[in-house]
C-alpha cells in the first residue's frame, strides 16, 4: 500500500480506487424525451415555411432602420414587432426582447443584431 501525502492529511491510495471504481448499474437511456409527440416531415416544413415569412416581414423593417440605429447603438439589439412596426433597442438581447413582450404580450416578434449583417448570436 502507497500512501500519498497531501498538506496536512494522508490519503490511502487503495481507498481511493476502491472510492472511484463504484460499479452502479445505470442504465443509458436513449431517445426523445415524449416519443409520443412527433412531427411530420410536413408539419416540419410547415413551421420552417412561417418563420421563414415571419422573418421576411421583419427585415425590410430591419434594413430601413439599420443605418440610422448603426451610428449610436452599433452592437445593440432591436427586437421587431412586423405588423405595426413596432421596435424596442436594448444593448442586452433580453432586455429588448422583454421591452417587446410587455408592450405586445401575446405577440412574437424578431431579434436583429445592430451591425452589418443583423446577426444577433455571438461565437
């Protein structure tokens, strides 16, 4: 048997495997959450076909405020309400997207980075 001193304390090498090689049985379980709720391959395309319309009714929006908000809020967020027109600018993505929820709670709306390309994900 190795002991191995630490500061202050002696640790028993054999009690530490026999500490790490702890044989429970878990079983891996693999799959979906509710198997029973499954989308169609036309349901699916569906949804994408909505957010994409969704999206393309935002961006003229986007596009028309993007070089004025650009000089001052550079690297902020603008949440898009497309049916008025509506938009709330916040340099935190959530705080904007909540400014958009308090005013129209049961409507969804879009977020725009304030940059050139109005992306709003950062790597």
């Amino acid at each position: 048997m190795t002991n191995y001193a630490y500061p202050n304390q002696e640790v028993n090498f054999v009690l530490l495997l026999t500490m790490s090689n702890n044989n429970s049985e878990r079983v891996v379980r693999r799959g979906r959450v509710f198997p029973e709720i499954q989308s169609t391959e036309e349901e699916k395309a569906k949804h994408r076909a909505r957010q994409l319309e969704f999206y393309h009714r935002c961006w003229p929006i986007f596009q028309s405020l993007q070089p004025r908000l650009m000089k001052h809020y550079y690297g902020w967020y603008i949440a898009i309400k497309p049916d008025s027109g509506d938009y709330f600018i916040d340099p935190d993505q959530e705080v904007a997207s909540k400014k958009a929820r308090a005013k129209y709670p049961d409507k969804i709306h879009h977020i725009f980075g304030i940059n050139e390309t109005g992306v709003s994900g950062r790597i």
